[in-house]
C-alpha cells in the first residue's frame, strides 16, 4: 500500500526539497506540478539509486525550478508492511 503526500513550494526551494525527500529514502515516486495541476516531471525512487544516477535528475529539476514560480509536489511512499507478532 502507499501513501502520497503534497507540498506547495516556490521554484526557488524546489531543488532543495527534492534533495531533502530522496535523502529520507522512503519515497518511491516523485512527480512535479505546475500551480494549476498540470504534471511537469515525473521520476521513481528505488532503493539502490546513488548520486551518479540522480545527477542528471537534479540537473532537470534546477531547470524546472528556474522556469517555475509556484509548483506542487506529489510524494508517493510505500508503506511497510507490519507484521503481528505474538507477544510472549
């Protein structure tokens, strides 16, 4: 199952939430919106993602935030699986 969670942030501070949400390593997907709802960019997180590979993403993202005023972001998280264990 997974979860999304929405923020509303100016292009200046895009580039820095992205960083900060890939650097929780619990996000699965990531997509950029403008302010009225229409999907710019896109991109899936996987687990063994390191920085070589988000580089090129970090470069389009500070394009995006350079040509955008207001945007939204979409996190989607996937949510651990909790396991009942009998207590003893």
């Amino acid at each position: 199952m997974s979860t999304k969670e929405t923020f509303s942030i100016n292009g200046e501070a895009l580039l820095g939430k992205i960083k900060e949400i890939i650097n929780e390593g619990k996000a699965s997907r990531i997509t950029i919106s403008d302010k009225h709802g229409k999907e710019l960019m896109t991109f899936p997180l996987s687990v063994g993602l390191f920085g070589m590979i988000l580089a090129p993403v970090f470069a389009a993202v500070g394009t995006l935030a350079a040509l955008v005023t207001e945007c939204t972001i979409t996190v989607e998280r996937e949510e651990e699986d909790k396991e009942d264990t009998p207590k003893e």
